[in-house]
C-alpha cells in the first residue's frame, strides 16, 4: 500500500510567491491546504490542492483546518509587503504579520505541527554594516515592514527553544521577480510596488512614467542597489527547506539570493532593452524606509541545503515577467 499523500498548510497560498510554491508542492505530489483572505491573492492561481478562505485573525479557522488535515507541516506567507505603506499605516502592519503570525504560530504548537517554513525579509537587515549580507548580521530594520518580520522571526526561535518537536527555516529573501514557464501564475496586483512590474506596466502604457525614488544614494549611478531573484528560484528554495526540517528537525536561518547586486537605473536599463521600449523615467526623492544597498550571502543554503539557482540572469527574469505582463494585458483588452 503506497503511503497516503501528505496535507502541507500554505496561509497566503494564493499570492505571488505562495502561488508558485503551491504549483511546485502539487507537481511533487503534495497536497496543498491553501489557507488565503485574497486581500492581494487571486483564487485562479491556486494550481493545485484545496482552498479555503480566511483570515489569521480567526484562530479557531486556523486549528479546525490543522486538524482535519493532520497537518503536520506549515509554510507561512500571508503578510503585508509595501515597505512605504508600512511607514505610514504601522499598526496595519504589526497586526497583520505579526499578530497573525502569532495566532498562527500558536495554533500550530497546541495542535502538533512539527514543521513551519517562514517567509521573511532582507528588509529584517536594514541598513547592514557589511556587504554581500550574511544571516549573523546584526537585525536592525528600518522600517515597520522589516521589524514586523523580524519580531516573528524572534517568536519562532523563542518558542523552538522550549518545544523540541516544533521546528522553523526562517528564508530572508530579497527582490522577487518572474513568473512561471507555462504563464499560468505570476505577478498580479492591483497597485504594484515592484520596481521590475512598475516598470514594464510603464512599458505597456498602464503609466505615463517611471518615479526614480533617490538618485543621490552612495552607489556607482546615484540610485539604489538590489539583489534581484527569479520567482521559480525562490520556490524551490522553499521545498528544499521543508525537505530539510521533514528529515533533520533543525532550526535554520537563510538568505536566498544571487549574491550581485543592480542599481534602479540598471534595471530600467534592461527593461528598455527587453521590450524595445524607452519608457520615460521621473526622478524623485528617497522612500522613507529604503536602505541604499541589499545584497545577499546565500552561501549557506548552498552548504546545506545544496540549493542552486537556475535563472541568476536579470534579463532572463525580466524576459519572464514581460511576456507574463503581455499575457495580462492581453487578457484585459479581450
């Protein structure tokens, strides 16, 4: 008798990121519970499992499903991700990802979950002292985006501490960008705060310009340098790190990047090149909140989990997301 197909819970499983895990936990025979409030999520990029509404606000949702599933095994995306928003509307965003992630945290621990896969943040760093940025950095975010990440990062490794069968990866991860091969999932929001999207939505005419927030940063053009990764990338990061905790049972902390690092400019640069296209830029003050440079270390999910990144090429990933994009628009205009 072949054992019985495993439940894994994904919150936020309807999202950008959670959506390609969901397609890659089906594709290696798991059954995702996606677990998603659609606030930024889209029901029709939930490819594979089963799909319930809700929010992390309600505990008693969160426990019923972890115990009709025999769920042993979380992956935890559902939060907030607009930095600038989180400056402004802070309470938003401690209730939202930490507050919920606590609801979720503790439900998990009181009804058996063993496994829990973390979707951090570079923005946890904020300002580093050191670059590429290595996981023993000192914490130090900037904004309440990052420290609301950060703080449920700290809850996870506390409560680890004192229940031994209870076992997190937190994954620090930096600028995500791409979609899926066949263009059945990629980036879909309504007001889009990714520099690549903004950009090629420019590109088709959805925006008269491009802002440009800072050109006087310390770096090589004046604008702000990031670590750029290709969604399919990230994703299976993701599986790599629950295979991880299903067999080791250790606590980890991951970067997941390339380890080089783009200006805005260069990025725009790109664009331009991939669609054939001179979008028109406008330069603008800095955001409140946005450190000058990100870059990562991934050395050590390498090392340890023998992850290796596939499409390390900006324009490969910008190539993904603009024929996604073109998809999109197609589909508007029917």
């Amino acid at each position: 008798m072949s054992d019985p197909i495993e439940n894994i819970l994904v919150t936020g499983g309807a999202g950008y990121i959670g959506s390609h895990v969901v397609r890659d936990l089906g594709e290696q025979g798991y059954n995702p519970i996606v677990f998603d409030n659609l606030s930024t999520g889209n029901r029709d990029f939930v490819l594979y499992g089963d799909f319930i509404k809700g929010d992390l606000e309600d505990i008693y949702s969160i426990t019923k499903i972890i115990k009709k599933y025999k769920i042993k095994s979380v992956i935890h995306f559902a939060a907030f991700i607009a930095v600038e928003e989180s400056v402004n509307k802070p309470i938003k965003y401690y209730n939202n990802n930490f507050f919920n992630s606590l609801n979720l945290i503790k439900s998990c621990v009181e009804n058996g979950v063993e496994n829990f896969v973390f979707s951090s943040t570079a923005a946890v760093y904020g300002i580093p002292e050191e670059l590429p940025v290595k996981e023993n950095s000192q914490l130090n975010p900037v904004n309440p985006y990052g420290r609301s990440k950060m703080f449920t990062e700290l809850l996870l490794k506390d409560i680890s501490c004192i229940n031994k069968n209870f076992n997190y990866i937190a994954l620090r991860y930096f600028n995500v960008a791409g979609a899926d091969k066949k263009l059945r999932i990629g980036q879909k929001y309504e007001n889009p705060t990714h520099l690549i999207t903004l950009a090629l939505r420019t590109a088709l005419g959805e925006y008269e310009s491009l802002k440009i927030f800072g050109t006087d940063y310390n770096t090589p053009d004046g604008t702000a340098i990031r670590d750029y990764i290709h969604i399919d990338d990230l994703s299976n990061a993701h599986i790599l790190c629950l295979d991880h905790l299903k067999k080791k049972k250790n606590n980890e902390v991951f970067n997941c990047g390339y380890g080089k690092g783009y200006s805005v400019s260069e990025v725009v640069n790109t664009v331009k090149k991939v669609t054939k296209i001179n979008i028109k830029t406008v330069n603008s003050k800095r955001r409140e909140g946005d450190p000058p440079i990100l870059i990562a270390d991934s050395n050590l999910i390498k090392d340890k989990l023998g992850w290796r990144p596939k499409h390390n090429d900006l324009e490969l990933i910008i190539n993904s997301a603009w024929e996604w994009e073109k998809k999109l628009k197609k589909k508007e205009n029917k």
